[in-house]
C-alpha cells in the first residue's frame, strides 16, 4: 500500500501541467487580485481585509482543483490499462482507491502551503501563527469533499469525458462559489445558488478561521456533501469494476 502510494505521487508531481494549474495559477491570482483590488483600499485595515480575503479564496480553489484533478485520473487509468496490470500484484482494489484517495489529500497541501506563503511574504496578510496553521489544516480536511468528488467522476465517466467534466466543474464551483468574485456582489438569485455548492462553504470555512469564528454550520455542510459524494462513488465503483478498460 505504502510503495502504491509512493509511486501514485510520484507519477501525479511529474506532470507540469498539474502543478501549474494548481499551485503556481492560484498564487499568480492571489497575487493579481489582492494588488487590483487591494491597491484601491483606503486604508491599512481595507488592505488586511481585501489581502485576506482572496488569498483565503485563491487557497480554496488551489485546493478544490488539485483534489479533483488527483483523483479524477481513475478514469485515465482504467482507459490506459494500468489498472488491468495493477490486478496481478497482491493488491485489492480497495487499495488502489484508497492509495488514489491519499494521493488526493496529499497532494491538496501544496496549493494551500504555497497560496499561504505568498499571502503572507507578497500580499503581507497578517495573521497569528496558530490562525495560520488552522487555515491550512482546516482547508486540508475540507478538501476531502472534493477529493470524493474527484473519485465520484473518476469511476462514473471514462477518459475524455472525465477530462472534461473535471474542467468545467472545477470552473463551474470556483465562479458559483464566489472564489473568483465574492459573493457579495451576485444578484440575489445567485446568491442562494452559491450556498448550494460545496465550493462555496468550502471558501467560508476558511473565512471563519481567518476571523476567528467557528465554522459549525461550514464543517456540517462539507461533511454532509462529503457522505453524499463518497456513497456515490462507492456505489459506482460497485458497479463499474476498476479493471475495465470500457465501461
């Protein structure tokens, strides 16, 4: 299990376009946003606010897109063979998904880490070292519904569509959750649409955090789309077994 790990990261950290869209893209944004519209702050209390802000939303989309695009592989997986070779080792597979599933959440802390120190070292966002440390870790556990999310997709879709249901749900939970424009700004109607999304209460459990407020009503929702898309998943895998080259 640990070596299918080890290997899983490995193959995933190779690919430059991964990183990219997940850890350099959202640090560039959290970098344009905050000196767009944080350059316009009338004050240093205004600036604080607009820095952290969207360094807390740019995180949350780090965070979203790498889980989907880490476990969302399934799909190219299967479609490859390598889940028909992976069959004459000794492991099951409830080991490949679980190992997927680690992956997913491991590789999740780089966007967050990197977002974080170029909040606080590039956008000077202030912030105590324990509130630091309770972002990431809370953004890091809330990502476990996107990573289900990913493995939901990854075992109902096959390579092409997978591909692309990745992109547009990651683009269509980061414009409705109000990580690219706050929420605060929408339309009423789209309002209540931005608090039906996980993205959404994703991005407000790391507000919060960040202003000391204890993100029940956040943490419950997550959990609950949590349950949702892994029960989904596991009854899709149910159904479609790993070693399908088509589905």
């Amino acid at each position: 299990m640990t070596a299918l790990l080890l290997f899983q990261l490995r193959r995933v950290l190779r690919s430059w376009e991964y990183l990219f869209f997940t850890v350099v893209l959202p640090a560039l944004f959290t970098v344009f946003f905050t000196q767009v519209f944080g350059g316009q702050a009338g004050s240093g209390a205004e600036y604080q606010e607009y820095a952290r802000t969207y360094m807390v939303a740019m995180m949350a989309y780090g965070g979203l897109g790498a889980a989907l695009g880490a476990t969302v592989r399934l799909s190219f997986d299967r479609a490859s063979g390598w889940l028909r070779q992976v069959r004459v080792l000794p492991i099951s597979g409830r080991e490949v998904v679980a190992a997927d599933t680690a992956v997913g959440m491991v590789l999740v802390l780089p966007s967050l880490v990197v977002v974080a120190l170029v909040g606080r070292f590039v956008n000077g966002v202030q912030l105590g070292l324990g509130t630091w440390a309770a972002l990431v870790g809370a953004l890091w556990v809330g990502s476990a519904v996107f990573v289900a999310l990913g493995m939901l997709l990854g075992l109902a879709l096959e390579q092409k569509a997978a591909g692309a249901a990745m992109g547009i749900v990651s683009v269509v939970l980061a414009a409705l959750g109000g990580l690219w424009i706050p929420v605060e700004v929408f339309p009423d109607g789209f309002r209540r649409v931005a608090q039906a999304v996980p993205s959404y209460w994703y991005g407000e459990l790391g507000r919060d955090v960040v202003a000391g407020t204890a993100p029940g009503l956040a943490v419950a929702v997550l959990a609950g789309f949590a349950v949702l898309f892994a029960g989904a998943a596991l009854a899709v895998g149910a159904r479609r077994p790993l070693h399908a080259v088509a589905g």
